[in-house]
C-alpha cells in the first residue's frame, strides 16, 4: 500500500512517545521495568530509549533514563513539526478525495 510506510513510521513514533511518558512518570527507570510496564521486547524499549536520547529528550543514568532538564526546548519543536504533519496529511486526504471522485 502507498500509505503503508507512512503508517508504520507513526505507530514507532507513538511507541516512542509511550516510552518517553513512562520515563516521565517513573524516572529514573531502566530498561527491564519499562518492558515490564509496556509489555514490549527489551529490544524495542531500546531503540526507542536510543532514538529519544538522540533527541535530546532524556538522558541516561547510573539509576536509568531521565527526562532532561530542557526536554521542553525540544517538545516546542515537536509541537510545530506535527502541525506539520497534520497539513501533509490534510493534502495526501484531499488528494486521494480529488482522485477517488474522478474515478
């Protein structure tokens, strides 16, 4: 499907953010205990652990991983790459409606 990708790269960025709350709400926290809590293969609770620190977001520990300090730098930025998004999807929808009604 043309929308397959698109699809699968939202649901990793919603895990990601699932994993990033659950930091939130029970730092410092480790690997082991956040599969536990999300019910997730470690390797996945990982990568996502990974690709927030890239980010910038959190930050790893002795104890385990922690929201930064100036995580709310980088949620501003996150804030105006979804709306964004959201225009990109407004277009692919109008455009699939534009298609669909010729056919």
């Amino acid at each position: 499907m043309v929308l397959r990708k698109l699809k699968q790269e939202a649901e990793v960025a919603l895990r990601h953010l699932e994993v990033l709350e659950l930091v939130e709400k029970n730092q410092p926290i480790g690997i082991f205990k956040l599969a536990d809590m999300i019910k997730l293969p470690k390797h996945k609770v990982r990568y996502s652990l990974r690709v927030l620190e890239q980010s910038g977001i959190i930050e790893p520990t002795q104890h385990g991983a922690m929201v930064r300090d100036d995580a709310d730098e980088v949620f501003k930025k996150l804030k105006e790459e979804i709306g964004d998004i959201k225009d990109l999807i407004d277009k692919i929808e109008k455009k699939i409606e534009d298609i669909c009604s010729r056919l």
